[in-house]
C-alpha cells in the first residue's frame, strides 16, 4: 500500500506547518546513519529537470535542492528550459539528462500526458522517478509524488474572493495550461469551495499559457465581457504577472479583488502596494529538498521511508504580514535565496 504523508491546515496555522513536518519518521531517522549517507555517495547522481528553470519557483527549488545535495554529498545534475513553458521546450533537457543514466530522476512535468513517455523511459533504464510540484497521469510508476496543497489552495482562495467582495459579485478564474496537475487541482479547489457561497457568480476561466504577455491581454478581454466583474484568481505567477498589468491598465486596481499563486517578486510589490487581497505561497526550497532526500533514499535502498504521496502546505501572504513572512519570498538568484534563507527540509529539521 502506498503511504501519503498529507497535513490539512489552515491558512491561519499554515506557518505551525513547518514544525509538524520537520519531525523525521522514526524509521528514517533509524535507517540514516553517518556514514550509511556519505560512504560513496559522490558516485551518485540526481537528475532534476524543472518545467521552466528561469522561474523564481524554480529557482527557489533549485537552491532546496542543491542545499540537500550538498548535505548528502551527491551530484545534482539541474537542467531546464528558459522562458517557455511547454513539452517541446521541456523534452531536450529531459532526454539530455537520462542519456547520462543519473541514478535517479527527478520531474516537473510540463504536461500530465506529453512527459508520461519520459517517465515510463527512465523506469524503463531502471533509474526511479520521482515528480514534483506537477506531475504524470499514471503516479503509480513513480516512487514519490511532492506538490503543494493545491485543491486546499484553491478552497482557500475562493473564501478569500467571497470575504473581499463581502459575498456577492462576479468571479473568474486565469488559468495557464490544460495539461498541468496543480492548476487542475486549484481550479477544482475554488469551484467545489465556490458552491458555498451562493452570493459569488463563477462567469468561467481563460488559459493564458503561462505567458504574461497573453495574461494581460485575456484579461482584458475578460473585462470587457464582463465589466462589473468583482475577483479574480490566477492560478500561477506568471498568470498573475498579466492580469496585474491588465488591471493597471484598465484602471481596475481595487475595484476587482485578486487572489493569486505564488510569491513572486512582482506579486510580493503588488500585494505591498495594495492591488492584491492575498497571495497563497507555495514551498519550493521544501519540495526541491524533500525530492533529493527521497531521491537518494530510493538509490541506497531506503525506499521504505519514502512516501509515495506528499502534500507540502501552503503559506498565505496579506499586505500586513508580508514584513514578518519575507522568507517565503520565491529568489530571483540562487545567490538571493541564502540572503533571504528560503527555508528548505535541510534547514528546517527535514520532513
């Protein structure tokens, strides 16, 4: 049977989260030893390809990643396309990364159905997968799962709307790409939680692909159809980067309430600045560590202590937290994130 590790919490106890997971299992504390985790470990390597490597998210994984990388004394092969996220720009860096046999893989997957080749290639070569963040539509390849809380996430941004727009008015969602995990599971999140709240009329949702640029023209698109429109949610950062340009540009700041994903730095200076209600913040250093632990675990035959299924919590951000929450602040720099200890499972005690 597969073992999940999930924590359901609060937005309000979202930061007690950190010191519930921090507990290694007994069984993981047991099985590591000193020098069971260094003897030989140079000889192993992880190969890590994220969905767009440019990415402050990803660039925070990255620094978790390489943090726990170093601990353990293994090589940590990163590889990712820039500026474009899509399968055919993802699919070279994947393909270059197993040529080189890493003795593990770890995803994030640009698209559920496009990287499921990829995977079932490197099961395939007998190297074990592993997928974060996002992931493919057949997880029981893999030996480990990490994302976010996506679908409480999503809960949570729907009360956020309904409590802005004092429980009436029109709500939308910005979304990116069809074939991505966690944005499916934002969106059943808010749907499902918007059933709650009779008041809030869901008028529908627009993929932007990711890119800022269309975001902001979707956008406003989306407020000339609906001109009376109260909130919206987008679903990810570079989403949200367009829909805040849109709104600047159709004078609509305040007047439609935004709830978005991720603690980017222009969402971080628009919630500062009083154009956003809130900002959900995922863990990426966590999940980036937490992969590599499970990574290397899976390679020295240490599986038992993996769980096949982990939901890290999310953080949520409001203007009058962001001076005590800056170290949930995605990096522009692996440089930025030792400034700002982007907190990682190396530094916060492990999961």
């Amino acid at each position: 049977m597969y073992k999940t590790k999930r924590v359901l919490l609060s937005a309000a106890t979202a930061s007690a989260a950190v010191v519930l997971l921090a507990v290694p299992s007994a069984a993981s504390a047991a099985t590591r030893t000193a020098a069971d985790r260094h003897a030989g470990n140079s000889k192993i390597t992880i190969g890590f390809v994220p969905s767009l490597a440019s990415d402050p998210f990803f660039i925070s994984m990255q620094y978790g990643a390489q943090q726990e990388a170093n601990k353990l004394g293994v090589k940590l092969i990163w590889q990712g396309a820039s500026g474009t996220y899509s399968p055919s720009a993802q699919l070279p860096y994947v393909n270059a990364v197993l040529a080189d046999k890493p003795s593990a893989f770890i995803l994030v997957p640009t698209d559920s159905k496009a990287l499921m080749p990829s995977v079932l290639k490197a099961k395939s070569m007998g190297i074990p997968v592993l997928t974060v963040d996002t992931t493919v539509v057949n997880t029981s390849v893999l030996a480990s799962h990490i994302t976010g809380d996506n679908v409480g996430g999503g809960m949570l941004a729907a009360e956020l709307l309904n409590k802005a727009l004092g429980g009436r008015g029109q709500v939308f969602i910005m979304t990116g790409n069809p074939g991505v995990t966690t944005e499916q599971l934002r969106i059943k999140g808010f749907t499902n939680e918007l059933k709650k709240f009779p008041g809030l009329k869901d008028e529908g949702f627009e993929y932007t692909k990711d890119q800022p640029s269309l975001a902001e023209t979707e956008m406003e698109d989306v407020l000339s159809r609906f001109p009376d429109l109260g909130g919206v949610f987008a679903i990810d950062d570079t989403t949200a980067e367009g829909v805040i340009q849109a709104l600047k540009a159709e004078n609509k700041v305040g007047k439609v309430k935004l709830v978005a994903y991720d603690a980017e730095p222009t969402e971080v200076s628009a919630l500062r600045a009083g154009q956003m209600t809130a900002v959900v913040a995922q863990r990426p250093a966590v999940e980036g560590a937490l992969a590599v632990q499970y990574a290397y675990d899976e390679v020295t035959h240490h599986s038992a202590v993996v769980h096949h299924s982990v939901i890290v919590p999310d953080v949520l951000l409001k203007r009058n937290t962001l001076a005590s929450d800056t170290k949930w602040f995605y990096c522009t720099s692996l440089k930025g994130c030792k400034i700002t200890w982007q907190p990682t499972a190396t530094n916060t005690g492990g999961l």
